[in-house]
C-alpha cells in the first residue's frame, strides 16, 4: 500500500498474513545446503571476474601509456559524430516505420544493455540517417559530470538499430579503430576533457556535438592500435565468458530452489 509520503510501505499485518511453505525442518536445512552451494560456486567466479577487471584496467592504461610521441587530432578529422532521433513528435501514416531504439539508459559505461528497448516511429526516409552499423561508439549527452561521454561500440545485435538525440553516435573513418577510440574516450585523459567541457546544470551536466568533434584523440598507426588492443580483447572475452556463467548458475539456482520449496526436486544427500 501508498503511505501519506507517497512511498509504498507495508505494514504488520499483512507480514503476519504472509504464508509461508510449510515444509520440514531437515527439509529447510537441505534446501538451505543446496542454496549456499550455489553461492559458494558463484562466489569463486565472482573472485575470478574481479582479478579480470583489474587486469583489464591495467592492461588499458599501460595500452595508452605507450603513447609518447602520438599525434593527436580532433575526433572529427578521424571520425563523423551525429545526434539520433528526436522524441515526442513522431510521423503518422503512410512512409513511416517503427523500429527499436537505443536511449540514455541503454548506453552504459563500456556496454550496451538492451534488456529493456523501447521502439520510435520515423519516416523510411529517416531510416539510413538514424540507424547504427556495427562498429559505432555511442556517447551519452547528459548525467552525472563524471559520467558524461560514457558509452561502448555498438555490436550489431539488433538487425536495425535507431538511436536517441540525447546518444551521440561516431562512426570511426580507416585511420581509427572504434575499440581504441572507446578505450580512449572511456579512460581518465577521456573523462577529464568531457568533465572539463561539460555544462553543469542544478540537475545535470552536459555536453554538445562541437565539443566531442573538438574532442584531441591519439592516432596511432591502426596496427598499433590493434597490437594494443589485442590482450585487452582477451581479457574482455574470458571476462564474457565468466558472466554468461555466472548468469546461468543465478538461473539454475533459483529454479532449483522453487523446485525444492514446490517438493517438484529432493535436495542431494551429500
């Protein structure tokens, strides 16, 4: 229920309403065994993927840290960086499409989430002009100050792919890989020129498309970009691979625990 606060509470009675499985005390302990077995393999996965993390982030800094000598250009010598679709007035009836689009909330720092994407309608003649290719680093405009510019590279897993107004797109030309430039814009040289060119609101900071095409990047020869990024990709797969498993064991887990509670499984007996 909604308080006078307007925040939802419960009270007393509906804990003492509350039914519980009735299910026997060695029966509680087994389920209970069978629960903390999960964790305790979760948890060693867990210790792994942070030694990764650690890895990762060293090996990211040393890959710009072989830097002396680079030469540095603005993003928009070596990249084109677009704003996407502008919300609220969407097109009706005949040359319009709806189609999947990515927002502030998608675009994470060094990931895309798109456990949750909501759809826009445009015109078909919009569709080229807005939609992602695989390869595109994708910026957020606004947030937090020290989250402004946090983004990842775009890896094609929606077919068609718009993006929001408040998402900058760059699209890197031959003299630079999207990889190093996201390992750059997402490092602390990065994150200083966003925070030191952001404008700060009440709420808010943000930052406009003349700043990040302004934006000084090193470019390396694009072999060495790759040289640099290659243990960097290794670490980020194997870091990959322990999260699909972790996420799979958090699955298994809770469905084994339902199935026990339900009496649909008998806990082991060792």
């Amino acid at each position: 229920m909604r308080g006078t606060s307007g925040q939802y509470k419960i009270s007393k009675t509906d804990i003492q309403r509350l039914e519980a499985p009735k299910v026997p005390l060695e029966e509680q302990r087994r389920i209970v065994a069978a629960h903390a077995a999960f964790e305790r393999r979760i948890g060693v996965l867990e210790q792994v993927l942070s030694k990764l993390e650690v890895a990762r982030e060293a090996l990211s800094a040393q890959a710009l840290g072989q830097g002396a000598g680079w030469r540095f250009a603005p993003l928009d010598e070596v990249a084109t960086v677009a704003a996407g679709v502008t919300l609220g007035s969407e097109p009706v009836g005949e040359g319009t499409i709806e189609l999947p689009y990515l927002r502030v909330a998608n675009v994470l720092d060094g990931r895309i989430d798109t456990a949750d994407v909501k759809s826009v309608r445009i015109l078909q003649a919009q569709r080229e002009r807005f939609a992602l290719r695989e390869g595109d680093l994708l910026l957020t405009e606004g947030g937090d100050l020290d989250k402004l510019g946090r983004g990842a590279v775009w890896d094609g897993r929606i077919d068609v792919c718009l993006y929001q107004n408040h998402v900058f797109r760059v699209r890197c030309g031959a003299r630079m890989s999207p990889d190093f430039l996201a390992l750059y814009t997402s490092s602390a040289e990065g994150r200083a020129y966003f925070q030191r060119v952001g404008k700060q609101t009440t709420n808010l900071a943000s930052i406009n498309s003349t700043q990040v095409k302004k934006m000084p990047v090193p470019v390396p020869p694009v072999e060495e970009q790759e040289r640099l990024l290659g243990p960097i990709h290794a670490v980020r797969s194997r870091i990959a691979v322990i999260e699909r498993h972790i996420a799979k064991l958090r699955v298994v887990q809770q469905g084994a625990v339902e199935d026990l509670l339900d009496g649909k499984a008998s806990t082991p007996t060792h």
